[in-house]
C-alpha cells in the first residue's frame, strides 16, 4: 500500500488526501483523481473508467472492470504504470476544470 501510496504521491504532488467510498483517495481540481485498497490477495485501484479505457492494452494481464483493476499480492506491482494512469487522470481532471472556469 505504501508503494501506490508514493507513487501516487510522485505522479500527483499537488493532489490532495481525503477518504471518499471508504479507500484512501487522491483528489485535484475538485475531483476524484484515484481510489486504492488492500484485500485479502489483491490490491484494488480505481481509476475511474477513462483511466482503465486508456491504459487496456497495459492492464490485460490483470483482472479489471469497468473503472477498476486488481493487482495480485503475489506480483510485484506496475509501479511505472499506476504513475503514468496517475499522471493521465491528474492531466484529466486539470483539464475539466479550466474548461469549467472557461464556461464561467
């Protein structure tokens, strides 16, 4: 967990911690950026649905869903991955809200 922790952290330095669907949660501009938790033999991380959508290729080996994935406790975790799906969703959700202030 401390790995997604700081890798999160890495990735999106100006996200902000909160606890939102009861997992820690990385949120900027306003949003969700990810959620991440431990479960008896998987780690699960959340993405939103985008991020699962942009990185499928990467994420096939994995068991995931619509807005989800499962990395097993028994695998080294894609750590250089979870970034780059950190850095999409942070570019993500910078985008939403400048073109949210632009409709002001």
């Amino acid at each position: 967990m401390q790995q997604i922790y700081s890798t999160i952290q890495a990735a999106a330095p100006d996200a902000v911690e909160k606890i939102s669907c009861q997992m820690p949660t990385f949120a900027l501009a306003g949003k969700n950026l990810v959620h991440f938790a431990a479960f008896k033999n998987h780690i699960g991380f959340y993405p939103t649905p985008k991020g699962i959508e942009e990185f499928q290729a990467e994420l096939a080996g994995y068991k995931n869903a619509k807005g989800s994935v499962q990395f097993p406790l028994d695998e080294p975790l894609p750590l250089e991955l979870i970034g780059r799906i950190v850095r999409f969703r942070a570019a993500e959700n910078r985008e939403q809200a400048a073109a949210k202030q632009k409709k002001r």
